[in-house]
C-alpha cells in the first residue's frame, strides 16, 4: 500500500469529485428539511436519503424539530460522483473587461460618439435594487454606475416598467442597448417576463436595431441566450462588464456612425 | 434617560420643531383634499363589501359612479348617507343596486347635510362595535396568554398562498416568531382596488384581501394560544389604497402595518399628492385601532448609501412622527423603522451601526423601532450571512429596539423556507438571551467614535429638516434627497383619484377615530 503513504497531489481533471481536507475524499455538507416527524426513525430516514443522494457514509451530525412534523438535518457525507472538467463547456459574454475609465476612453476613441442605454426592472417585478446597482451613480460595492461613465448617456426608467413602455423609450432616446432587470423569480415570473420583452422586440422589427441584455441574482449568461438575449449578467457583474459588452458590441455591429435606430 | 451618546437636547428639540413644521405645513394641503381610496375606505366602513359580477369591489363602484358623476368633491359620505334617506335601505344593498345598474345615486332628490350624516349613524355604530370588539379581544389575549418580550420577533411569509402562508406562520410561532407579517404579492400595490376574497396565487408573496386577513388572524390566535403568546399580525397599508386596507386591517384585527406615504413615493412611484392625502386617513384609523404602524426608512439604505445617508433616516423619521401625532397615534405605536445596512467591509462600521440604533432609541423613547436587518450586502454566502445577521441580532438587543425583523441567511437567494426561518430565530434568540442587559452594563466613551458619529449625524438631521421646512416636503421629494430618488409632484401613478373637496364635502370618520375616548 505505498501510495497511501504519500500525498495525493496531482489531481485528475477528468474526474473530479468534493474536497474536504484530502484529495478524492469527497466531502459534503449539506442541510435540508424533511416532512417527517422528528426521531431516530428521522435521522435513519435522512441517512438513507443521503446515501440515495449518492452520498457514502452519511453522517447526520445534527437534527432537529422545525414545527411538529418537519425535521430538519445537517449531514456530511461522502461523494461518489466525479465530473469531467476537462469537457466543460461555458458560454461567457465575450471581449475585454475594461474598468470605468478605460471605457470611457475607449468609448470615445472607438465609438466618437455616446453609447445611450436605457433600463429597467420590468412588468410586476418592484426591486430596483439590480437596475440601480448598474446604472445609478453610486453603484454597487464601490463599483460606479453607468451615470458616472464618461461617453455614456443612461436612462433609468425604475421598476415595474411595462415592457412597452421600456421599448417606447428606448426608441425615442435611440438607445444602442436595453437592460431589463428581473430580481423576482418565484415560479419563474422573470423567464415569463423576459420572454414577454423579446416577443415584443422581435414584434416592433426591433431585434436587430438594439443590444438587448438582461440581468439580475438569478440570470446567467447561458440562460440569457437561451431566451433570444444578447448578454446576461449574473452575481458580481457590474456597470464595467455591462458597458464593456455593449461598447465592444457597438463597434462590431458598426453603429458608429449609426446613432439612430432607423440607420441601423 | 440619560445620553448615552452625549446627544445635545436642543438639538433634538429643534428638529422635532422642524419636522412639526414641515408636518403641519402638509396637513393644511391634505385637508383641502380627498382621494378615491379616502372615499372607498368611507364606504367599506359603512359596510359595503363584496364584488359585482365581473369582480369590480362594490367600494370602487360606488366612488366610481360618483367620480364619473362629477359628484366626488360632496364627498361619497353624503350621497351614502342621501341614498338611505331616500331610498330606506342600508348601504351594502344600495351598492348591490348600484353594480346591477338599477341606481344612480347621484340622480336621487337630495336632502341636507344633516340629515345625511344622521342617516348614517346606525352603519358607524355597527362598525365601530365591531372595532371595539376587535380591540376589546386584542386586549383580552394579552391580559390573559401575555406577549413575548421586546425585542418582538418579526418574520415574514410569502408563499403566495394564503392557506400556505398559514402553515408556515403557524410553524414560525412555535418556533418563538412573535410577529407574522404575511408579504404582500408583488404589484399590488400599484392596483387601485382591493382584491376579494381568499387567493391562492401571489408573485413574492400573497394578495392582501380582507378574507386573507381573516384567515391568518384565526390562525395565529389558535396558534397563539397554543404557545401562550399573542401572536401579531402585521401586513401592507400602503400603495394605492392604503386606507382602505388599513380599514380592513381595524375590522380583522391587524396589530402592525407597514404604512408610509413617503415609501410609497419614491419607491414605488405613488403620485405624492395622492399617498399623503391617503396616509393621513389610513394613520387616523391606526392609531385607534391600536395597530403599530411601521414606516419604511430603511429602505432608503437600500437605494442610498447607508453611511453617507444615514441622517436622511433620522429627518424622516422625525417627519413620521409628526404626521402621527397629527393622527393622533400614540408614541407606543410609532414603529419608526430603520436598517442595519453598511457595507461590512467598512473599518469600525459595527460601531457605526451600533451609534445609528442608540441614536434612534435615545430620540424616540417610546417608539416602538422597527429594526431592518442587512439585505443589500447578503451575497449568497449564507455563513457570513449568518454572522451579518448575528451582530444585527446583537445591536438590536444592545440598543433596545422594539421589533426585530430577522435577518435570513439566505437573503439575496430565495424567499425564506422553513429551515431559514427557524435558522434566523435561533440566532437571535441566542443572542438576545446571552446579551439581555448589555445595553445597561456598557457605556460609551464620551468623545469616542460612536458618540461622535451619533451627534454628527443628528446634526446633519437637524439641518435637511431646517432645509426641508424652508423648502416644503414635496419640493424636496422632487430633488431627490430621500433615498436619493426624484419624484415630480404631478408625476407616478394615482394623480387622477386626487380631487379638491367641495364646500359641503363631510367625512363622519375622521373626527371619530381621532377621539380615542
């Protein structure tokens, strides 16, 4: 047995599995609540729930009552399943990153003229909360808002913007690009939502005419593009990703000298 | 009480004065007008209530018939009141008559005044019985199972239905919840009319219908005296109609709701006009119902910067209080609210945090604080989540806030289940049970950062609300100086419904509710 006599440091790519303090050993913590009455029959319920899970050993460290007739667990258990990184494939808003005064710059010397956004949490979604965090001056966790960008014009309409009127405007300022905004997700209103937004682009000839993202704690890239959108911008985005996209997007499609959807 | 914070009382007392002022100035713009929803709210009190058939509220038939008449300045008080002298029947049956198109209120012969206001004394009295029982059954339960202690445990469910809201609410008083507040469905309140009936589907949350509100109180006094604690019930008067839920609120026994014209205003573009006018008959009927009103400062720090606004929710807090003493709401049910919402990276920000709470508890005495945890900077990693939430949990009972609403852990990611819920609970009963006296044991050091902080910032208060005086409350809302917001006076939804009272326009309710002998 000399191999377990020396430390496992090489790790295999094509098959990986959790990491608690070893290589491969597999470690999971996980907590969730069953609708069962608390007791022993409840902890051996939950083990045999996790080892179902695909979890070996399961060891529930902690149970207990929430309300009568729901127990709640944490186990740790041991992972048998292993992923192929190696094949993993992510679709990523492509281009480069630039901060805010990069794009400000680039903006001026790529572009010579004013990218104008204009944005919105829309339909029966109330949080401005994402909206205002890309656009507003102050921004988000020390990360400026499109306001304070030089070379860019943005409008933010707020929250519960019917996707009309979001696209009214949109025309009217000649926008390059229209963020729609969603932080409401139960029973998925914000894909009903999106969606709706698309179907009304592509109705007004528009989606071609305009860079149409979208973003908020539940969107991704990936499933952005799956509803008909350009970019999507999920956790830890900002007005700098934002803008960069869009900015490099601009330049690409040609609308340099197009600022008005008419030309485009 | 002495100053922990070395807080100069002159200078509280001139910022009380201003906001008097700037409070007294809005009421002479608020008594020369009505609304829709003023109206509606005067005909559910009367007794109407129910839908037409194609689900129009009776209410808002009723003040619509009259609005379209032209006849809205009289009052819906008076054509009410003249609908039952000339025709003999009672309110509700004149509002069915009305939604079948066999009345037009407004064609009747009329009658003066007077006797229009004596023909709708038997409804008031019906109301108002129903109103003192509902107080009378409040005071009873907490003679008789008691209440937990301040800190009130304030959790919220939202499952959109309310027969799920019940279990879960059920579930969070057993686990030691000692507010239920029922999360309003997404939109609501932008609807200018009351949903009816019970319902069974809400985005973020479930309709507020007064059926809902019975259903819930039932409940939670079951549960309450299961647990040998009165439960209390808290939901939305706010939005579009505003007194009319609070209304509803008074009829079912609401102990807490959330009730605030300037929230409505900036965040979700209420006409301003419109929400004041609102605001003040919905806060008549709060305070003699004994229901908590909860204002909604804290949500500037979530559009603001919780650091560099931090006086902006002190001012507003000073004009809250003044518009609910103009309601004659007493100190115990001004739930002032405010946020544990700095960015926790910030150097030294839980003493910045902790001077902020200090602050409000040494102006407010009385007031029965509503304590906001952090949500602007929950990232989605529920084990420092849970830390943020545990010194909010530690200012709360340090400072001696009067309603704790729990921090999740998993804010920012989903709408709590029950394992959160039972999670947040914990920790702040831990805390609040291992620190109980911490705020009588400590003192601060005279000149230190947090004594500083408090005065600068009560400082700063004093000075937006001199310049607000100066300036008129809505001419400040259009310059965006609460939460960093701008709203135009004749801007945001709801403008329409706002009308000028004509000469012999009556409202038999205000005077009744403000007398609470």
């Amino acid at each position: 047995m000399a191999e377990t006599k020396t430390a496992t440091t090489q790790v295999d790519l094509t098959c990986v599995k959790p990491y608690g303090d070893a290589l491969n050993d597999g470690k999971v913590q996980l907590s969730f609540t069953l609708p069962i009455p608390y007791g022993e029959e409840a902890e051996e319920c939950a083990k045999q729930y996790a080892r179902k899970l695909g979890l070996d050993e399961p060891n529930v460290c902690y149970y207990c009552e929430l309300t009568k007739g729901y127990t709640f667990f944490n186990v740790y258990g041991t992972a048998q399943a292993t992923i192929d990184y190696t094949a993993i494939k992510v679709p990523k808003v492509e281009g480069t990153v630039m901060d805010r005064v990069e794009c400000g710059e680039w903006i001026g010397e790529h572009i010579g003229r004013d990218i104008v956004v204009v944005g919105a949490s829309i339909e029966s979604d109330a949080h401005t909360v994402g909206i205002d965090a890309i656009i507003q001056m102050k921004g988000f966790h020390g990360h400026f808002g499109l306001e304070r960008f030089k070379n860019v014009v943005p409008y933010n309409m707020g929250s519960q913007v019917p996707c009309e009127q979001l696209i009214a405007k949109a025309k009217e300022v000649n926008a390059d690009a229209i963020l729609v905004s969603q932080t409401v997700t139960q029973k998925d209103i914000h894909i009903k939502q999106l969606t709706k937004m698309i179907e009304l682009v592509e109705a007004e000839g528009l989606r071609d005419k305009i860079i149409l993202t979208c973003g908020g704690p539940r969107i991704s890239h990936e499933l952005a593009q799956e509803l008909g959108y350009d970019a999507g911008f999920g956790p830890g985005k900002y007005a700098e990703h934002v803008m960069s996209y869009i900015m490099q997007e601009v330049e690409k499609r040609g609308w340099q000298k197009k600022p008005n959807i008419a030309d485009r | 009480m002495k100053s922990k914070l070395n807080l100069d009382p002159k200078v509280v007392d001139s910022a009380r004065q201003h906001a008097a002022n700037i409070a007294h100035d809005m009421q002479e713009f608020i008594e020369r007008h009505t609304t829709v929803s003023t109206e509606r709210t005067i005909v559910r009190l009367l007794g109407v209530d129910g839908v037409d058939d194609v689900d129009t509220p009776l209410p808002n038939v009723v003040v619509d018939q009259i609005k379209e008449a032209g006849a809205l300045p009289t009052g819906a008080a008076y054509w009410m009141g003249n609908a039952i002298v000339q025709t003999g029947k009672e309110p509700q049956e004149i509002a069915q008559e009305m939604a079948a198109g066999k009345l037009d209120i407004t064609k009747l012969p009329t009658c003066s005044q007077e006797e229009a206001a004596e023909a709708l004394k038997p409804a008031i009295k019906k109301t108002f019985e129903r109103i003192d029982m509902q107080k009378a059954k409040r005071k009873e339960y907490l003679e008789t199972i008691g209440e937990g202690p301040e800190p009130y445990v304030y959790v919220i469910v939202a499952t959109g239905n309310i027969y799920e809201d019940v279990i879960q609410a059920q579930a969070a008083a057993r686990q030691g919840a000692d507010v239920i507040a029922v999360i309003r469905t997404t939109a609501q309140s932008l609807l200018d009319y009351v949903p009816y009936g019970p319902t069974t589907e809400g985005f973020g949350g479930t309709y507020a219908t007064q059926e809902n509100f019975r259903i819930m109180r039932k409940a939670l006094d079951e549960v309450g005296e299961e647990v040998g604690r009165y439960i209390r019930l808290c939901n939305y008067s706010s939005g579009m109609c505003m007194p009319e839920i609070a209304a509803m609120g008074a009829l079912e026994r609401l102990d807490v709701m959330l009730n605030d014209a300037i929230y409505g205003i900036l965040f979700r573009d209420i006409n301003m006009q419109r929400t004041l006018v609102d605001q003040y008959m919905s806060r008549v009927i709060i305070g003699y119902c004994g229901i908590i009103f909860n204002s909604g400062e804290d949500n500037y720090l979530t559009t603001d910067d919780a650091i560099e606004a931090a006086h902006t929710v002190t001012a507003s807090q000073f004009i809250n209080e003044q518009f609910a003493v103009l309601a004659n709401i007493p100190e115990e049910q001004m739930g002032l609210g405010h946020a544990f919402e700095m960015d926790p990276s910030t150097e030294d920000g839980f003493l910045l945090e902790l001077s902020q709470a200090q602050m409000a508890r040494e102006i407010f005495p009385k007031a029965r604080l509503k304590y906001m945890p952090p949500t602007k900077f929950m990232t989605g990693n529920i084990f420092r989540g849970h830390i943020q939430d545990a010194l909010f949990n530690l200012v709360t009972v340090w400072t001696h806030q009067s309603i704790l609403l729990t921090g999740m852990l998993t804010e920012a990611i989903h709408t709590p289940l029950m394992q959160d819920r039972y999670l947040s609970i914990e920790n702040a009963r831990y805390i609040f049970n291992n620190c109980r006296h911490i705020g009588d044991e400590v003192e601060f050091k005279k000149d230190g950062i947090i004594q500083k902080r408090a005065q600068e910032v009560l400082g700063k208060a004093d000075e937006l609300l001199a310049e607000v005086e100066k300036e008129g409350l809505f001419s400040t809302i259009e310059k965006g100086i609460f939460g960093g917001v701008k709203r135009p006076l004749d801007g945001g939804h709801g403008l329409e419904g706002v009308c000028t009272k004509g000469e012999n326009y009556f409202n038999p309710f205000i005077e009744l509710f403000l007398d609470h002998e």
